[in-house]
C-alpha cells in the first residue's frame, strides 16, 4: 500500500516538473523579443515634427536595399527612411528588422538614419 503510494507521489511529481518547466520556457521565449519603441510610421511622424529619436529602435522593412548608396548600404523603409551603414546588414526586401538609431540627418526631403542593430 505504501509502495503503491510512493508511485503516485512520484508521478504527481514529475508531473509538475515538466509543466514547471514547460511554463518557464514559454515565459523565457516571450521574453526574449525586443520591442520597439517605435514603428516606421511613428519614427517618421516624430522626425517630420521635429523630435530627436537619437537612442531610440525601431521596427522597420526593408522596401529595398541600395548596397552602393553614397552613405554606404541603404535600406530604404517607409516613406522617407533610409537606414545607412557602412557594414552590410546581411538583410533582403521583405526582412523586418529593430534598429537603433545613432544619428539623424535630414537631405533632400529624406532623413538619412545611422543604426546599429537590435535583432
């Protein structure tokens, strides 16, 4: 009887190990995604105001990437971004990507966007 008992304890036991486990690893992979402060279009509507965004990521498609730019490789997102690096981003059209910007210039009716990479 006490034997039969000690089985029971056993697998109630395991039982909730791997759930424990189940759940801390769910919770881990949520975890991990970086969120961005901002979208293309809520970085642009900032920028178009006049607020700095220096330090701040954001979440942005690549529309197209120009890997021989006057700044060096340009990905080109939203409507007047391009994000400038002299390092290719190893990105294609269609890749999402965070970013986080480093230094604003405005040219041309476009803001030109130094980043250093998030994801």
């Amino acid at each position: 009887m006490e034997e039969l008992f000690m089985k029971k304890v056993a697998k109630v036991l395991f039982g909730l190990t791997i759930m424990l486990g189940l759940v801390a690893t769910l919770a881990a992979c949520g975890a991990s995604q970086p969120k961005a402060d901002y979208t293309e279009a809520q970085a642009e509507k900032k920028l178009n105001a006049g607020d700095d965004i220096k330090g701040k990521t954001i979440k942005i498609k690549v529309q197209k990437l120009d890997p021989k730019s006057a700044f060096g490789y340009n990905i080109q997102a939203g409507k007047h971004l391009n994000f400038v690096s002299n390092e290719n981003p190893n990105v294609k059209k269609g890749d999402s990507l965070i970013v986080k910007v480093k230094k604003v210039e405005s040219t041309l009716g476009s803001f030109v966007i130094t980043y250093s990479k998030v994801n």
